[in-house]
C-alpha cells in the first residue's frame, strides 16, 4: 500500500480562514467542522448515525488507509477546540467557574483527537505527514497544560514542536510557512512559561529563540523526564534524525543549488527539479545548435519565474510570522533569481560576441598586421574609396560588429542594476557564500573590456573608403590606447588582487567565460588598436590644414566633432555615435518659491518701465481704464 501524502498545516490553515477565524468567529468555524465532519465520515464510510440509531466508529490504526482518515481526526479535533476557544472567550467576560472546566474538557477531547492522529499516522502515511500531525498534537497539547498552569510540560510540548516544524520547514516542506503563522498562537504560552520557569534570558528574547534554548538545554538528553509529559518522544526524535540532520546556528534546506564556490539551500523542490534541468541543458549546450540554446534559455527564465513566485509567497507569510527560517528563504530565493540573471545575463553577451567575432571575421576586419590592415582599409588607392560592389558587403557588416557590442554593453550595465536591486534582499551570509560584489566587479570589468573592442571597431568603420571619417577614426583609436585599455587593465588587475577562491566549473564552462575578461584579451585589443593607430595616421596626410597639426601628435586632440557618419547612405541609422551620453537626464519641476526668494536680488530698469507706463496711460483707453480703477 502506497503511503499517504497530506498537507496538515495547509488544510487547517485554508479551513480557518475561510470559515470565520478570519474575524475571530470561532462558532461559525465549529459549526462549518461539524457539518463538513459529516460529509467526510460519509465519504470515509465511517458514518455513526443511522435511522437504526447510533453507532460510533472510531478511525484505528486498522481501518486507516486514505486522507478521508486523516481528516476525520483532523476534523474532529478543531471542532472541539473551536468550542474551547468560543468557550474561552465566554467564560473571560463572566468568569464562571463551570466555564472553564469545560474549556478544558474540550481541549482535551481536541488532544485526544489530535493524539489518535498522531499515533496511527506512521502506519499510513509518509514521514513528513506523521511529523505534522504530531506537531499539530503538541501544538493542542501546549494549549491544554497552559490552561491546567502546568508550566514545564506547557513549554516542553511547544518547544518540541516548533523544532519539528523548523525541521519540516528545512526538508522542504511546501506550505512551512503557514505552519509558522499558526505557531504564533503559542508565543504567548512560551513566554509566560518561560517567566514561570524562570528561563534566563527569556525576558529580552524572542519566543522563537526561547524555545529552542529550551528544547536544546532541558530537552536533549533528558529523555526520561520528557517522556513523562510527552510518551512519544523517544519516537519524534528518532524521525526527526531521519528526517535531516541538524545544522546548527545556520538555516539549512533539502535543495541546494552550488554556485560560485558557495551553498545557496532552499525549500521548493519544483524549483530545485527545474535547476537541475537548466545546469544540465547549460553543460550540454552546444553553440552550433539553435534549438539547445533556446531550450537552454526557456529552463533559466522559468528559473527565474518560480523563484520569484516562491519568492513572493514567502514575503507574503513573512508578514504573519517573522522566523529565521522565513529570512533564510527569502534570500535564498532572492539568490536563486540572481543567478538566473547572471546565467541569462553571461548567454545573451556570449551569443553577441560570437555574432560580433563572426561578422567582423567575415569582413576581414580581425587581423592586427599593419601591411594586412592597410589594404583592406586604403583598397587600390590611398585614402579613397572602393567601389560600391566591392565595399557593399564590407561596411553594413562592421556597423553591425558595433551595433553587437552597444547591446552586450547594455547587457552588461542591466546586469549591474539587477546585482545591485538583489544584493539588497540577500542575508550578509549569502552575500559572502556567492560573493556577489564580485559580480557587480565583473561586469564592470567586462564593460570596460568590451568598450575597447566596441571604440576599435567603430574607429575601423570611420576609417573605411566608403566613411573616409580618418579624423574621427585616429580620435578613436586614440581613445582606446590611452583610456579604454589602461581602465580595462586597472580593473582586472583589482579583480585578480582580491586572491578569491575560484568559482566552480559550472561558471565558465561553456558559456559564463566571457564574462570575465582575462589580461590576454586585454593585451590582444590593445596590440590591435596600436597596429591600426599609425595605419590610420597616415591616412589622414591628405586631411585639411587645422587637423594637421593634431593628425601628427594625437596627444593634443580636442573634444570630437559631431559625428557625420550617419549621414552616410550606405550606413544604417543604427550606427552608434562617437559620443555617447551614459547618463539619465531627469526633469526638474520648477518651483515659484525659488522666484519668490530671488525677487529682491533682481534690478529692474524702473525708468524704462515707468515711461512705457506713461505711455499706456496716455492713450484714450488708458483714460477710461485709469478713470475706473484708478491710475497706475
């Protein structure tokens, strides 16, 4: 027989709110289990009233095979403890001596209930269903010795389980959370135990942090006096250890995900399914295959979707119940959204830069041999332009090698807004596990080095015989030798100071490695550029006579003129320009209180003002006007 697999905390937590806990209408709520009670003892054929009269039919350890089974048990309990709780209201307004009796003559029936579920759940159901049906067992148990004022066993039995619900909560348990937002209702059962037991600390802790110092102080390895509170302890503990091992101080769940050297856990196990699927699409990736790439694409978006479901899920219960395991998985799953971006993010720069490497090896625009670079750019006669047949194909082509790195340029700067917006939602402990301001380093690094190679090409495309721009080209190329390429270098010689441990192979095999820039690649733009910067210089002999003299000593270049490569016909409008605002303008509101303020500090020309006026009132108009409401 297949064991039975059902969400206690979910089940309990939909029925209360839906059925009149939500605005504390505990009669309502007991009237909704008796009814609903019926119908599933029904179902269940468990049925104890007939026209013949009444037979009473218990769930056993023997005829418990299903989840009708388990809420009949689940369903008979929170009847009776709705009916102590509406009792408890009751008796705080009259304070009748008989009322509380029953109050805990219901509870008790809640925990005999709640008990029976407890002890027939190992024998039908999987492991994570019997630990929450005795965590909902401890949680009625709590409720009944704090209103018998037996405060040990009150905070033993709420301490214990919190613990299993920690636990649960690190297995991967769906709907955790929600078994935390009922938990609270025994924070104030943990605090006043606490007080009556005098536990040091207790007065400036959490309950959270009060019961687990209980549970790991006067809990373990004292088994012989809880189990005089608690019969099954012996039993919770042994599937507990099962369950997962303890992890200490730290927050730990089933599903881990290794990136960058680091251990990010998390609960969802659909999300840990698709992770497993993605890493497995990006090993297997192939650069030939179109298909794979866009497979490999959809598994890391999807990544990204269910994190930030998971996410928001999380951030929704975090508002009920403030755990550190709630915090742990909020940053988990902030985390676990980053490295969907970084993934995508180091996908979308490498398929450019293959595209840009492609195109511009088409063109022939790749070799860093000055004789090689001097044909292709001079053709048949220095410094003017081939034919259009022959330069056709040629000058489209590089427009587009730069239109390539503008966009990994733009990826790259999203990439930094999105570590930065993260960063933000991440514990400091999961910022040192992946490190991520090396990320933000990284990208930076990575822009500087694809700027250079973006300037280089641009300056090969003024510089080609259909543009002639030799002027703006040598101004480029200077660019990329004295600026572009020592800021590059700087850059990645600070990255490479830091002597972090290294990332796993997953992040640069195959396609996460160009988003580091090593010194090679540095060197190898630099070398192209100072190949191509006397090519271009001797280009520019037949420039006009004020351009001479900063041609022959690149040093003293003034700012660049407007760029009059778009003018082009034979080149697409895409083509960036030479000058490239990197900055967001804002409008600013203008406000009259500035007017007001700078008022007196204005001189005006009162002559000219008062003989404009003179005039004005001179007029026939002016007479009436003055003659009605007087004069100036």
């Amino acid at each position: 027989m297949a064991l039975v697999s059902f969400d206690i905390f979910e089940y309990i937590h939909d029925s209360r709110q839906a059925h009149g806990l939500r605005a504390q209408d505990y009669t309502r709520y007991r009237r909704f289990c008796a009814h609903h009670l019926r119908t599933v003892r029904k179902a269940a054929k468990l049925p104890q009233g007939s026209t013949a009269g009444f037979s009473k039919l218990n769930v056993t350890s023997e005829n418990a095979s299903s989840t009708l089974h388990v809420e009949v048990q689940l369903l008979q309990a929170e009847r009776a403890w709705a009916y102590a709780m509406d009792l408890r209201e009751l008796h705080s307004r009259t304070e009748e001596p008989r009322q509380r009796q029953h109050v805990v003559q219901r509870l008790k029936a809640a925990v005999k209930a709640a008990h029976t579920l407890a002890a027939i759940a190992p024998g039908f159901c999987d492991a994570r269903t019997a630990l929450a049906a005795a965590a909902y067992w401890l949680q009625m148990q709590s409720q009944l010795r704090f209103e018998l004022q037996q405060w040990e066993a009150a905070l033993d039995s709420a301490a214990l389980a919190r613990v299993i619900t920690d636990r649960l909560a690190q297995a991967g348990s769906s709907h955790f959370a929600l078994a935390h937002a009922m938990l609270e209702a025994l924070d104030p059962i943990v605090r006043l135990a606490a007080y009556q037991m005098r536990v040091s600390g207790a007065q400036h802790a959490t309950p959270a942090a009060i019961a687990v110092q209980w549970y790991d102080s006067n809990m373990k390895g004292a088994e012989d006096r809880v189990s005089a509170t608690i019969p099954e302890y012996a039993d919770i503990s042994a599937a507990l250890d099962k369950l997962s091992a303890p992890t200490g101080e730290s927050v730990a769940f089933a599903n881990e995900l290794h990136w960058r050297g680091g251990t990010v856990s998390f609960a969802s196990q659909e999300l840990a399914a698709q992770v497993d699927r993605a890493q497995g699409l990006l090993k297997a990736a192939s650069g030939d295959n179109s298909d794979s790439l866009d497979e490999m694409v959809a598994a890391y978006r999807k990544v990204g979707k269910i994190a930030r479901r998971c996410h928001a899920e999380s951030a929704v219960a975090a508002q009920k119940s403030q755990t550190a395991a709630l915090d742990a998985l909020l940053s988990a799953y902030a985390a676990v959204q980053l490295y969907s971006v970084c993934v995508l993010s180091a996908i979308d720069v490498t398929q450019l830069f293959n595209e840009a490497q492609s195109i511009a090896h088409t063109c022939g625009a790749t070799t860093n041999s000055a004789d090689a670079l001097l044909g292709w750019l001079a053709g048949p006669c220095a410094g003017s332009p081939l034919s259009d047949d022959k330069n056709a194909p040629r000058q489209p082509g590089l427009a587009q090698v730069v239109v390539c790195y503008d966009k990994i340029r733009q990826r790259l700067t999203a990439l930094q807004r999105s570590v930065t917006e993260m960063e933000a939602k991440l514990l400091p402990a999961v910022r040192r596990e992946i490190r991520t301001q090396q990320i933000a380093d990284e990208a930076v690094a990575a822009e500087a080095y694809y700027t250079c190679l973006r300037n280089y090409y641009s300056a090969l495309l003024h510089a080609s015989p259909a543009c002639a721009q030799y002027v703006d080209s040598l101004a480029l190329l200077d660019i990329v030798v004295t600026e572009n390429v020592p800021h590059a270098t700087a850059l990645t010689a600070q990255l490479a100071k830091r002597d972090l441990p290294p990332s796993e192979a997953t992040d640069t095999e195959p396609w996460l490695r160009n988003l580091a820039p090593s010194p090679d690649k540095i060197a190898q733009a630099s070398e192209a550029a100072e190949t191509a910067l006397p090519v271009v210089r001797g280009l520019c002999v037949g420039a006009s006579e004020n351009t001479k003299a900063w041609v022959h000593s690149p040093a003293s270049r003034l700012n660049l003129v407007a760029n009059t490569l778009g003018k082009s016909a034979s080149v697409p409008q895409r083509v960036p320009h030479l000058v490239d605002f990197t900055a967001d303008f804002a409008v600013v509101p203008i406000k009259p209180l500035f007017y007001d303020l700078a008022a007196p500090a204005i001189d005006f020309d009162m002559s000219t003002i008062n003989a404009q006026a003179d005039k004005q009132g001179t007029s026939k108009l002016g007479s009436i006007i003055g003659s009605l409401w007087g004069s100036r």
